[in-house]
C-alpha cells in the first residue's frame, strides 16, 4: 500500500479533529465560567470564610449544618417548592396547549406567534412594576375586581399563599409564551402525514395530540420541563422585585423568600461565604433530585402517549 502524501494525511486529520476543534470553545468557556466557580463554591463551602475577612479556618460540614438547622432555610425551601409547582407546572401545561393551537391553520398566525413572545422581551423590572398595580394591597387591580363582586381584599404581599400566587402569575407571563415557541418549532418537525393518517381512521383533534403530537416531541418535552425546573428552583428576580419591604428579604417574614435569595442574604447581608456557598450547593441538589423527576414523569408521559 502507498504511503499518504501530506495532503491525504491533513485531510484526514481535518475530519478526524475538526469537530473537536469546532466545539471546544463552548466547553473551554464552560469550564472558566462555569465548572470552576462551582468547584470553587464547593471548596469555599467548608471554610469560614467571610466577605471582609476573606478565607478562615476548614469548618468541614459546619456550614452545611448550620444552614440545614436554619428555620429560614426550612422556610425558603417550602416557599421555593411552593412557588416552582405554581409556575412551572400551569407554565408548562398552558405552553403546550398554546402551541398546539398556533400549529393548527390559524389566521394571521405570524402575528400570534410573534406576539405571544411579547411577554419575553419586557424587561423584568417593568414586569415587577406592572404586577405591582394588579396585585396592589390596597389599590390593586385585582383587590377593586373582587370588590366589584363583594369579596373581601387580599394581602398580596402579606398572606403567603396569595404572595406565591402573585409571584408565579408573574413567572407565568413572562415565560409560558417562549416555552410556547419552542413547543411550536418542535410540532412543525411532525410529519403531516401522520396526523392525515389518524384522521382517516377517525381519531380527533385530541387524541392525534395526545397519541401522536405528545410522543413525537418527548425530547423536547424533556428539554423545557427540566429548564423550567432549573429556572423555577432559582427563582429570584420576581420575587425580590416584588418585596416592597426595606429589607427585601422576602416580605416582613420571609413569607415569600426563596433559597437564592438566602444565598444572597448569606453572602452580602452577613458577609458569609461558607454558609452561602453551602446553601448554594443545597439549592443544586434540590435541583438535580426535581429534575430527576422531571425526567422521569416526562418518560411515563411519552410512554403513556405510545399506549394509546
């Protein structure tokens, strides 16, 4: 067999490493931007280590204990969960129909799915002000509409439920319509056909969604139940924003504080990097069990899709 010349060898070594070539940047940048502050976080976790007085002395699971035996990290997880379970569950739901809907022959469906987007692009601040006037404790939107019908006020910021509900309808308004978008780009890759094909045996609108729409798009499914997962659970902008308090620390008693912003009153309020760097690896374990399941009630979902 002849030997290569140079031009056959390169050629080779172009296809064999080009790719590795192509996408190391994004896992270079990872690892400066993303590994390292997380390893750094867990190294910084079991240390005493203060904002002034930088690194002290290795407190082993000191940190991790005093955070767990914490009544405001207790208070914060249920306020956390109970915010995500609000959000990200109606979120995800109501993208979904949104997208099958505009998948569908609707007219003017450019400007529908242009417009649901809308919500995205309001910069969180004005999102804050804007929900402010409807969930106002005393001149609020809301609170004028239930007095319209003779109900009582509701104390948005004070009741924690109410505050939760608040919060999520905010979540709920800002996201449900790019959640929406990425359903619709996942529905348009189904083959037509399909859906013809359960027509002419006589399934409906509801279950070629069911059996044919939902299976079909599983991966991306996974995909946007897992990132609102991730994004419910580190909730931190709404919620802050929403605080009319001078502490904002999650309302007068935290009724609405959430884990990121304990990380945050941990190290900027108490200066102690330990106990936040420590709440911080806590909140991505949360994360890691939620997506899990997650993962897992998307995979009975699609199965079920497969049965029917």
């Amino acid at each position: 067999m002849p030997a290569l010349s140079w031009r056959h060898r390169l050629a080779r070594w172009d296809v064999r490493f080009s790719p590795y070539l192509y996408v190391s940047p994004f896992f270079m940048l990872f690892l400066v931007i993303g590994l390292f502050p997380l390893l750094y976080t867990a190294y910084v976790s079991f240390f005493d280590w203060s904002l002034i007085g930088g690194k002290g002395e290795f407190v082993g699971l000191d940190n991790y204990r005093a955070v767990l035996g914490n009544p405001y990290f207790t208070k914060s997880l249920v306020n956390t969960i109970s915010i995500f379970l609000l959000s990200s569950v109606p979120q995800v739901l109501i993208a979904l129909s949104l997208a099958g809907l505009l998948d569908t022959r609707l007219r003017g469906r450019t400007w529908w799915r242009m417009s649901i987007l809308l919500p995205f692009v309001v910069a969180p601040a004005a999102v804050a002000i804007i929900f402010g006037s409807v969930f106002g404790d005393r001149y609020g939107l809301v609170n004028q509409a239930l007095g319209w019908i003779g109900a009582g006020p509701i104390h948005w910021h004070v009741d924690r439920l109410a505050s939760h509900l608040a919060i999520a309808t905010m979540v709920n308004w800002r996201w449900t319509g790019y959640n929406a978008l990425i359903f619709l780009a996942a529905m348009q890759a189904v083959p037509r056909d399909l859906y013809e094909s359960a027509g002419l045996d006589g399934a409906g609108k509801v279950r070629q969604f069911i059996s044919i729409t939902i299976p079909m798009i599983r991966p991306t499914l996974i995909f946007v139940m897992i990132t609102s997962t991730i994004g419910g659970l580190q909730i931190f902008t709404e919620p802050r924003l929403f605080d009319n308090t001078v502490a904002h620390n999650g309302g007068s008693d935290r009724q609405f504080s959430t884990i990121t912003m304990l990380i945050y009153d941990f190290g900027w309020h108490l200066r102690d990097f330990g106990r936040a760097s420590a709440t911080a690896w806590l909140l991505l374990l949360i994360i890691l069990v939620f997506a899990g399941l997650n993962l897992l009630l998307s995979r009975r979902i699609g199965a079920l899709g497969d049965r029917r």
